[in-house]
C-alpha cells in the first residue's frame, strides 16, 4: 500500500481527490501507510452515513442561530449535504481513502457545496461528532430491537394461550421434577424478556442525550443552540458536561449488555427447544422451515437457527467485558481506543436483529406433543412430591414425609416396581400415615391445581400471569 | 476426607450430627467425598446465614396462616429461629459438615425445637429459598453501595465548588488540548458516577421481588400468602412466574455489571489521579495516608489504592462475562450451575465496597497544583484552537483556519520560538486574517470563557451544572 | 476499624506487636483505615507461607554466599525461619493486621531470630519475593493438576476398552447422526484433554522460571548467585530481565487460559454425560453416589457434580478476560493491579482441583444402557448416510445419492412407514440404482467397519487410538 | 427479503442457479428467510475461498487413490477447481444467495465441470471441510502474526543495542523508582513477545493437524489416505479422532488467547510510549508520521496507533471469553454454535497484523530524549535505595537502613531541602552510619553498575541479554 499524501494536491479541487485529512497543517510529512491502514475506520463507521449527514445539517442551523453562517451559506450547506446524501444512497463509494465517514462526507460536501463546506466543522470536533451519530444510530437500532423483542413475546403469549390447559414435566438439573402448564413454561420467558425490555428501554433513555456542542472536549467556542439540536434530531436531553459527553462510553457497555442478557436468555430458550425437540425428548416439533439439513447425512433436521442464538449469546458475554476492559483504566477525555465502541455496539445490535426474527417464527410455529408431554407428566416420580405434601396434610412433618417417599421409591425401585403396583402394606410399613387414609393416587391435574398462590401453575394462577403479560405488552 | 455419612446415625438427634443432609431418603449409599467437596456451598453462603433466617422467619408466618403450623408450633419455630441466630451471632461454627447454610439452619433449629423443625421446610424448596436469601442480601448490599456512590459524588461535588476558578489543561489521547475549569473536570465524574447509580437503583428494583412461595419449580403446594412473605420481608413485588423465579438469575448478571461499570468510571479516575500526582505531571498531591511505601525503596509513595480500584476493574469486567457464560445455554429452570452466582455477586459488591471510600477520602483531600495547572492552561498549545476560532471570527472558514494555525505552530517549531515571539510578519505570512486585526493573545480564561453553552466549561455553564449536581444528590 | 500506628510502638519487640509495616519511614503519618482494608492481601496470600519461608531461606544463603550475613547470623536466620514455620503449621494466626503474608512471616521471624530478622530483606523486594511465591505455589498447584487430568484420561481410556464393541449413535447439533463406538465417544475427550495436558505443561515451564534476585524492578543491589537460588528453590531458569521479571503476570494469564481450556472440555463431557443419564435418553447411568437430592422432590438424583463443572468454566472463562484486563494498559513495571492476579490463579486451581476428581469416578463408574444404544445407533435415520454411499458405490455421484436417500425418507415420513416396510418399488422409483443390487439394508455394525482410515470408528482404528492413547499415558 | 427456494429449479443447470444449497432432499419446503439470513456465514467464510478450492484439490487425489474418482475425473474436478480460482482471484461475486464459501465453490465447480462436480463430496462433510479450511488459514496467518512479532523484536533489539548506556528512571506504581538502562527498559518487553512467539509456535502446532476425512463425525466412509492429504496440504499430524476434529474448537481459543496475551503486551508497551512521549514526561519522541491530528485542535499530534493496540487489546481478553463461552456447555460433536468461531479467529489474526507493523516502526523511530532521562535518573528520589544498600555495606540491617533513609527523604522534605544540602550532622543524627565513612553521594551510574546479577540492569548483565537476545531471533 502506497504512501498516501498528507494533503490534498493544490491544484486539486478537495472534492475530486482520493481523500480529505481534516487535520495536517502542523505536519511537516504525511501518515505512515501501516498507520493509515489500523487507523483507517470507514470500513466500520460507514454505515453511520445517514446520522453524520442529518447531525451535519442540524449543526448547519445551529451555526445559522449563532450567527456563523449566514442564510445563504446555510442553505448552500443544506442543499449539498442533501447532495451528498442523495449520492451516497444511490451508491457508496469503495476505493476511497478517506479515513473515516465524516472525512468521506466533509469531502464530497466541498464537492456539491464548494468552499462554503470549509465553514461546516466550525466549533465541533469529530471527538462530539462521533458520538452524536453513534448515538443517533443506537436509538433507532434499539426501537428496532425492542420491537423484535416485543414480537417474541407476544409469540410466546399466543402460544401460551393456546396451551394452557397442557400439562406437561418441568425439569431442574435436566431431571424431571413436577408438572406444570405448557403456558407456564412459556411465560417464563415471557417476563425474562420483560426484564430485557425494561433494561433496554432504561438504557435508551440514557442513550439519547445529546453530546453535540460539546467540541473536543471543552465545549463548542461559538453560541451554539443546544436544545435546538436535541429537538432537531430527536434526542431527549442535553448533556451536562462536555468532557463526560465525548470521554465516555458507558452507554455502548450498557447497550452491549442488555444484548448480552437477552441474548442469555434466549439461549437457554434455544437449549430448552433443541433437547425438547429432539427424537428421545420429542415434547416439541420445529417448523421444518427453521431447521436445516447436513451435507452428508440425507436424514438430518438441524435447528442450526437455535443453536446459532446460543453461539451469539456466547460472543456477546465476552463482548460485554471487551467493552467494558476497552474503558478501564483510561485517562479522561477522549482516547482513540474507544474507536473499537462501534464495532463492539454494532454486533451487539447485530445480533439481535438476526436471531430475535428466527426463534420468534420458531415459537410461534411449535408444535407439541400433548400426549407424550401430559404422559410424563403423570409418571410416578413427577409426582413424588405430590406424595410427601399428601402426607403433610394427614400431620407427618415435611422433613419426614420427604424420607418417607424417598425410601419408598427405593423399595420400589429395588422390586422394579411402580408404585402403583407396590402392595398396600410396602407404604404403610415405610410410613404408617400411608394407611391414615386412602393410599395416595396424586395425577399431574391435582398436582398444578394445589399451586394457586401468585407464580404457580394452577389454572387461576396462570390465567393472572396471561393476563399481566397481555397488559406488559400494551 | 473420610466419607461422609449419607443420614445421621438413627440414635443421634440431627441437632448433635455433625451435619444434615436434607434429603437421602431415595439413596441407597453416601454421597461419594469428592463431590461433597465440590458440592460444598457453606463456604461461600455462610455469609447468608442472618437471611436465611430471617426468610425462615417469614415462611413460619406464612405456613401458620396457611395452617400448616398451628400458632404454637409457629412459635415454637420462631423462637428456635431466633435461638440459632443468636448463637451464630455469637460465633459461626468451624468444622461442621452441612452442605449449605440452609441445611446448618436447620440442623441447628432441630437442637433449639426439636422436631418440629422438620415442619419448616413444607411447600418451600431450597430452589425458591436460596435466591430469596441471595436477593435479601443484595437489596441490603446494594442499598449500602449506593450510599458510597453518593458520598464520592459529594467529594467531588465540594472539591468542585472549591476549584470552580481554577483552570487546567484538559487532555484528549493524553496530550494537552484545552482548557478547562478544575471543577468541569471533578463534575465530568460526577455525572458518569450518578449514571451509575441510576443503573444500581433500577437493577435494586428488579432484585426487589420475592421468590419465596415458588417452591422448587411449580410454586408452593400449600396455599401460602406470598403477599404477607413481601411485606414481611420488605420486597416490593412479588415474582409471577415461579419457573422464572428459581431459574433466571439475569438480576445477579445486571449488578455484577453495574458494578463493573462503576469500577470502568472509579478505574479512569484513578488513572487520572495517578497520572496527575506523578511527579512528572505534578498537577495534585494526594492525601499522604491514602499511598503507600516500598520494602526496598525508602521514597515510595505509592498510589496502592487507586491501583487497586484499577485492578478491580478488570475482575469486575471479567465477571460480567462469567456470569453470563453460567446461563449461557442453560436448559430452564433451576440448574447447579447457578451455584456460582453467589461468590460472583459477593465480589462485585465487596469489590465495591472496598474501593468506593478510600477513593472518596483521596478526592476528598486533593490538593492542586493551582500554579502548575494554570501555567499549563495557558501554554500556547493549548490556545491553538482559539487562535483558530478568532480567525473564524475575522471571517475564515474554519477549515482554512485549522490548517493556519497548524502551519503557523510548524513555522514556530522549526524557529524553535514560541508563537509569541514569532515576528507578525510571519504570522500574516501563514494568513493574511492574522493581520486585520490585532495579532490575537488568547489566554486560558478567555478560551473557558468563550465556551457558554449547556455542558462548556464557561463559569455559568459550570455554575448551572453545580446547580443540577446538587439536586442529583437530593 | 480504627486507624492503625504506621510504626510500631518504640517500647514494643516488633515480634510483638499486632503487626510489621515493612515501609513508613518517609510518612508523618499513619495510613487510613479504608485504605488498609482495601490494601490488606492476607486473606488472599496466606496461602502462601510455606513458599515465602521456602523462598527465604534460599534467599539467606544467597546473602551468606554473597557476605551479606556472617554464617552464624544465616544460621540465626535459617533456625528462625524453621521455627516460625513450625507455628504457622500448628496454627495461623488469625486477627493479625499484617498486610500481606511477608509482612507476617517477617515479623514473626523477629519473635524468633531477634533483630538480625532485620537482615532478610537485603537486596530482595516483595515485588521479586512474592512473585517468587506465587510461582513456586502454581508449580506445585500445577503439577497436581496435571495428575488429576492424567488420571480422568485413564479412567477414560479404561472405560474405552472395555466398551470397544458397543455401538452408539453419534451426535452432531443434538440430532442423532451417525454409529460410532461407545470408545470413540470417550477418546474424543481424551484427546482433547491430552492437548490441555500438553498446554499445561508447556505452561508450567513458563511458571519455572526464578524472578528473585529481581530486587524491585532494575536487578539486586547486592551480588546474589541466582544460579544458586534457582537450584534451592527447584526452578528450571532464571530470569533475563528484571523488569519483565517483577513487572509481567502473562503466566497466570496463561494458567488460568489452561484451566478455562480444560474446563470448558469438562463442560462438555458433563453436558453430554447430563443428557445421555437423563431419562429421555436414557443411555448412561450415572454412579449414584455422585448424585444428589432435592429437598423438596424425593424423587430427585441430581447431576450437581456435573452442572458445577459446567458452572466453573462459565466463570473460568470470564477469569481469563478479568486477567487479560489487569494487564491491559499497564505502565512497565509492578503496579499495584497485580495483586489480583492470586484471587485469578488460586481459583482457577481450586476449580480444577474440585472438579476433576469426581468427574474421573463418574466416568469411572459410568453404566452404558447397551440394549438402548445399540437400538438406536441400528435406527434407519442414523444409516441414512450409508445408504448413500452405497448409491455412490453404484455409480451414483453422491450429491444425486444424498438428495435421493433424502427423497427417501421423506416418502417413508409422507407414508408413515419406516425405510424397511416401503416397497422395492417406491426406493427404485426415487432412484433407479436402488434397483441395481438388491434393495441396501445398513447396519450400524456395517457402517462403522466402513470407517477404517485413521481416526474412524472402525474397530482396527480404535484400536490403534487406544494403542495411541496408552503411550500418551506413558 | 424474499422466500429462498429451497432446491434450484429443475430446469436450470445448477451452476447457472443463484445458489447451491447441499442438503433438501428430505425437506418438504424451503428454509425460512429470516433463518437465511441468520446462517448465511458467506460475509465471514469468504475469506476462505483459497483455503477451500485447495483442500478439495487435495479431496479429489484422496477419492482417486480410493478409487471413488477415475482419472479422467479426476482430471476433470481438478481443472474446474483451478477455474474456479481463477475467476474467484478476478472477481469474487457479490449478490450471491449461497449460504456458505463451500455451496458458492462447489456451484460454481458444476459451472466449470459439469455434472461431475456431484462426486466431490463424497465421504467428507462441511463439518471436516470447514475446519480443514480454517485450520489452513490459521497456519498461514499465524506465520505471517510470526513474523510480524519477531520483526518487532528485532526493532526493539536494536533500539537497545543503540541505547546501552542511556540510563533512565525505571517506575512502578508510575513512581520513579530506580535507575536502569533504556536498553534494559526495551529488553523487557522483548522477552516479554519472546513468550508470546513461543506460544504462538506452541498454538501452531496443534493447529497443523489435518481433520479432513472425519467426515461429519464418525470418520469417511471411503478409504481415503488421510496421510497423503497431510501431505498434500502441509499438515503436520492427522487428527486421531474424528468426533474430536469436527466437534472441538480449542485450538481456535488457543489463538484467540495468544493473540490477547500478545495484545496485552503490546498495550503496556503502548501505555509506556504514551506516557514517555507526553509534554510532562518528555522522554520520547514519536516519529510524526504515526501520530495523528485532531479535526478541531490545530496543534495536536495524538499518539493514536498506540491506542488503538491498547484497544485492540481489551476487545481481544473479550473475545477470549467469548471463545471459551461458545465451547461452554455444548454436547460432543459438531454443533452450529461454532460456526462463531471463524469471527472470532479473523478479528484476532486481524487485530495482530494490523497493529504489530506502526508498532514496530514507531520503536524503531523513537527517540530518546537522553538528557531528560539521565537528569531524572540521577535524581535523589530515585536513588534512595543505593543509600539504604549503603548502610548495609556499613553493617546496618537492611530493615534499620530502610527506615533510616525514610527518615532522611521526611526530614529534607520538612526542611524543603534536597539530601545534597542537608548539613551532615543531619544525616548523622538520623543515622550514626552515615558518619563512618563519607555521607553518601549515590549516582545512577553506580546504581546501574551494583545490579550485576543475571537479569541485572548493569552493563555487563545487559551485554549478555543482548546477546541471548540475538540468539532468540535466529
């Protein structure tokens, strides 16, 4: 890669040379090419385009106010950023050498503006500018995301709804434990989202503050209009310090981690469907049309989109301590290792967008498998502690009526047994209370329709809960 | 280690054996001495110990209104509760084999109330109860953090207030840029530390719902009053979903990061401390009790503390991902990876906790170098950018003025003079703007004067931010 | 906690007063108690003692050797160093305000070896002293985990001789795919444990290099034989520079990076071992003492080991980020940051310590349900592959042969009949070469013996896997 | 984005079809568009495009050997490949809907081969494909990371062959400390990369295992010469397990974690650099040509090269965890997960190559500002500890002399005095050694020269560095 020229040939026009260097009049030579190469960040920060151009033209007016610009340059700069635009959108030039996007649009203004473009970058610094379409760009990407969000759960509210009188084994350790409601497992990740939403929305708002006008890092030197900006491009406030605006970036590690904990969560959703629908589980069925097949082995039915949504949530946790290791220990103010944010929040963001579409369709297309799932919901062990809490309520304290079906299931195991087959008089001899009252018959009904209180999974109680999440998505 | 009996031996009372296991009913043999080593949570979750009985405490009330305990056995278990607490008050136990804070309680209520102790683990899980002690705490710890974050916004605010006049060079990549007042600088962390701390209030706000009534998956078998256990407990919600309640620990996720974050802000101030009491940079000296010395070299004094806060930092970040990784891919429910939440939690809290007042008292006794800072401020690098700005001022697009003022400091380094004593001859040489109007003599004060806007370094701007710090502290 | 003298009372033996600051000479004043809190290490760093003693009397006869003490005074210092070994043995002093392990060792030594005590710390630092330490420590810690990983490798292999003949299917994305041999399955994790091994030790060599003699940064002022100190202390080189020596930390990155290696491998043989004994699969059986119980579900013998070994990798891999983060920006030199590094090895050892020994007695015990694998590794969607091939051994080029066996299964779904029960005609209608022999009819048996090139399934191929395996045990 | 259809339509010859999907035969209906999206890896995988053509090179040799392929087809699966390259060299097609680098070459081959292009997959899977490619890529670029690490090396050798007598202040804590060579200084950061190259050598190593013909898991079933395959790409080793070689991605975690090790090097060497260079410390300069401006401040020349290294270097310790993350918890064999892992190892190789070359120059480019350095170095702060080393050589305790000059810094900083004018009886009175002989005037020079011992900072302990140093870069 050859040397690139610090400045712009003379006789060149700026608009027709390969690349404008906002910066080099203390330089006696140029930038080293391998310098050029780690610095360059256009290949990440292009697609910032559209906010650098409209927080241009909201600076535009606000140099109009101060009286920077007159009227006749201001529109001269509007009209040609709506140029540059207009250009960029019909196609984005490759093969440019222009360091980064603001060089890249400063430099195709001079070309639809002329000199006049000289007198954009008064009083701001790329150190606010940066930042300012950074943020720009989160707000949109985050309703984006918050909207995908929103669509997953409302995919598990009709499914819930629809499954509600579905019973079927809930599992801790990935060991069977006790019935619960096809709904009630479905909400729970409902109000998991729910929480990631919350999050979500708690950091936008910290998102769209306004650093524009804060300059380098000492303010803007010119009587720029603050709240004029901000209302021109939609932020809700302005920020308060100028060396916190553009020296910080704990909004990308927040941002970085709301994806993280959504993602967490949807990967544990993705393991619960890849076991459940797998051939020896065979609780669920995947939409064909979200699995995929293998190159060799004609049978296969992969739920690559599922296990994709898990690998996402692995590259965001290291994400968020990426981000968060790029802010320690730096001095205030702006530092150019905080080029790698937008990396960091555009994968973020990323991957969210790829993977909430997916497994939202796959949720809302599952199809269960009532018979096999209200089946194990009724075994023998699924129930075991239906029987200890039976026992509890003919006076045996829980702590011994727990030793008690425990040591039964012993017995029965060890006569390879159910229970249902094991002799009247095994039960009575493990505890006498068996025989208090009709041997105990507890069903996987009986059992969710004893958890009524708030949370659990009787009828009543997940009837409440659709009810909260209908309002939770209002 | 020898094995470990699986159940107490029949003629010992559990209150004089060495341990309780709470379950073992359906084992045939003991648990195999490697995995009670590995299984161990004791260790760790001893520090749950006022908790998990307090949480006990309120379950007793719950179960009485549910008529499961009559009013004197709930009595009878309340005053053993409060028996156990006063001994482990006294001294907690070394050498003891319970596998968990929770079987040690309630070993220990077997030796104060005998067997009705067996009574209080009905319709409850170790599932719901851990993460119901584990968030007690942390509403208590977190509350506690949030006092310190507040106190070292006070520090910086009075050290603001005290350094309103004084100005400094502000630095972007560690290299001179601007000037600005000493307390735009102290407010700049003031501003990312009240983020912080809007963070940990929300993150507070989620940890503040009570699992307890959710059993070990399904909710509780018995009908308990869970909105009793909140009030009693001091929740402010109850969990609505019981799956979601035992197996979701995004909450531990979210303040391990917020902590994280506030260490990332702590870490840049304690770079920026350490930076500035260099002897090279001299700009403060901090307090001589809050450094310390060498073994070897007698004139050390070293900046230990905020080193650590640094050093802290990085663990935190770590952490964050640590945590994330634990849930990453986790089938729902209760898993035993989650295990781990708890040494994650207790070190971003301790964390915390530990660097959050040695740093207020450093800021707190700061003293400036107000000559050293000044001078600095009012070097001709640091005025570069208003030289630019009066040229803009004279008319020239500030393009043109940029480079101007970069060819006009590269002439004075080459004469290796100071722009001051650079002839005006050839300061119009480099632009003709130079010389329609007096060769321009910006100084620190007009330069932070010129910068009035919301969040600049201009006295009303820094005034005005005063003014919103305080109420922030309200 | 109140403020602590910085010096010791002048009337007061070092020996006995509550503790020795190694520093203070410069300072008026004492040092703030929240800074002693956060400054102390001991906590963390006793686990140390017998290292510092070990490192301090080689470091005595290097001050013999190099007539900084008189042989009677080395003897002095030896004997004092043995005796307070002995206590420390006996019992560690709790409630000592020591800051860190040196300071105690140190003054501990004035309580036994007088004022000469005052001798020791000639030409050494704690900066080259506890790095020495903590070096020593992990070539031990590691040599145990070295042994621990050895040992779950044989019990590995062990269980894969004895299950060379039994066939299983294969899994890829939780979808069954192919027969292997139950041998194959359990070498895959040797051989990913023996390449931990094999980072282990490489990294281990990097943990044996001898910093002492490093003073604090720029070398010992006296003329210590490192070569001497090297050999006392059982180190494999010594240090070319002291700088790197006091100043870098990347071995502990690297052991903890091993231990997160090695533990993710863990992870992954626990997720399939929790899987394949869940009773859904139902192919292994774990060994019930290496199970446990729920306190609320009788039923219940939960993977705990299992899930913990997954949980420990989740955190281990944030510990390889929180010290990479540590390093990351650090001035040359020791900065105090590095203290973390302890918490980050010990912990990283401890979970290696704790989880591999019960993960060997699981494999080591593992019952495989043969009748189950052998059923399904003979299913016809686990042949679908050789039915492919064997279409290619006709003739067919194999892209044709594996969209034509996939046509196959999906007119076997259509009709709901398996591959065996569809007419001849319905197989030649989808592809004639079908017909070209008699109608295929693959066998998991059949399949794996066509696997016989290095690193397949095929039995002579195990086999020299296992004769591999055996010398790589050696 | 439209629906994709899922098999090419009948009609049209595959290679005139916009994308080849490998796999459809068994599946009813197309794949559903935002799950295209999701697992469209061709953005990434492209950059294997060189990788792929050559190992199905290789594939094709193996099926003739093993009599799969005649000659003639051979021929003929050669020679399309070849043009494959030669078009994929010219021009690599955007706007293509294949979903991976392997369906895209292997469309194409049908283009330039014909139907013939259906034999090239016999017996091998994506699963071996992909990870022979990546595994090809690594070898290559980690050579070229090699390299690179070694050029910087050398740059740092001869910078501290230049600077052997220069003597500098060696900090911790970011406090003077003691007197060094600058070559000492640069030399510590050589065997720090010196580790780093081993490990990179190490990683490289078990990179260059051949995994091609493990077909998806259970091995090929054709007997192809998985020797002459290693042979024909340049591998050192074949895998020995093809469930290991397809399902396992630690030797990509191995590359991530070296490359963060290395990334962590070279911050600290950066943060040296930023530091030394700034107008407080004055110790280097940088060569202008890789420092940068600012859009706003005139006279900035911003070290940003070495931020970005110091950048590059958190997000790396992230991605190590993110790498580690993505293993975590998997079940054996290949699951899509890993399909994360190639992002991972193209951003660290990346990160490496771009930030070792300005690395290197800039050391070699330094400039010491040698008068500054040996002022500071011969200052009496940063010989103090030659004045405790004196006393000893007098016969005082190391511990007493450490006090003593303490006291002497304290009583010249109460008197505002330096030691050289501090009256003699001051020094007595502090210490009655400092009479018997005359008061001590230390200089860096014999500073340097105490520190003979191996890893010393004096001449000839640095000449031999030099020359162990020369033999490492051999």
């Amino acid at each position: 890669m050859p040397q690139i020229e610090n400045e712009v040939a003379p006789n060149l026009p700026i608009a027709q040379s390969p690349h404008l260097k906002l910066w080099g009049g203390r330089f006696a030579g140029s930038t080293a090419a391998t310098l050029e190469e780690l610095n360059n960040s256009l290949p990440v920060d292009k697609r910032l385009w559209r906010e650098d151009i409209e927080a241009s033209r909201a600076w535009v007016q606000a140099l109009l106010r101060a009286d920077v610009l007159t009227r006749a340059e201001a529109q001269q700069l509007d009209r040609g950023l709506l140029a540059v635009h207009a250009k960029l959108a019909t196609s984005f030039p490759s093969d440019v050498a222009d360091e980064d996007i603001h060089s890249l649009v400063e430099r195709m203004l001079y070309g639809e503006a002329g000199e006049v473009a000289g007198k954009l970058h008064t009083g701001r610094s790329r150190n606010d500018q940066v930042v300012t379409d950074t943020r720009l760009w989160a707000m949109r990407a985050g309703a984006r995301v918050l909207e995908e969000v929103k669509a997953l759960q409302a995919a598990l509210l009709t499914q819930a709804e629809a499954n509600i009188d579905t019973l079927m084994p809930a599992y801790t350790h990935l060991r069977r434990a006790q019935p619960v409601r096809v709904a009630h497992w479905l909400l729970s990740y409902f109000w998991a989202l729910d929480r990631d939403r919350q999050r979500l929305v708690a950091a936008l708002e910290r998102v769209a503050v306004l650093p524009l006008g804060s300059g380098a890092i000492a303010g803007s030197g010119f009587n720029v209009d603050r709240t004029l900006l901000k209302e021109l491009l939609g932020f809700r406030a302005v920020s308060a310090n100028s060396l916190d605006a553009v020296g910080d970036r704990d909004w990308v590690c927040e941002l970085v981690f709301v994806a993280a904990m959504t993602g967490a969560h949807l990967s544990r959703l993705a393991e619960d469907l890849i076991i459940f629908s797998s051939d020896e589980f065979g609780y669920v069925r995947l939409p064909e049309s979200y699995t995929t097949g293998s190159s060799l082995m004609p049978q296969k039915r992969n739920p690559d989109g599922l296990e994709l949504a898990r690998g996402k949530a692995a590259r965001l946790a290291g994400d968020v301590a990426g981000a968060l290791a790029m802010l320690k220990g730096l001095p205030s103010g702006y530092n150019k290792d905080m080029q790698e944010d937008k990396a960091l929040l555009f994968s973020a963001i990323d991957a969210m967008l790829l993977v909430l579409p997916p497994t939202r369709e796959t949720v809302a297309q599952l199809v269960f498998n009532v018979e096999s799932l209200q089946e194990v919901a009724n075994s023998e062990d699924v129930l075991a502690t239906d029987l200890a809490d039976e026992l509890v309520r003919r006076g045996v304290p829980f702590r011994e009526a727990h030793g008690a079906v425990g040591r039964l299931l012993r017995a029965a195991d060890e006569a390879k047994s159910s229970l249902k087959d094991l002799p009247a008089d095994v039960w009575v001899g493990i505890h006498p209370a068996f025989g208090t009252g009709p041997i105990p018959r507890p069903t996987a009904q009986l059992s969710v329709e004893a958890r009524q209180a708030v949370g659990g999974t009787g009828r009543n109680a997940v009837l409440q809960q659709l009810a909260e999440a209908q309002i939770a998505l209002l």
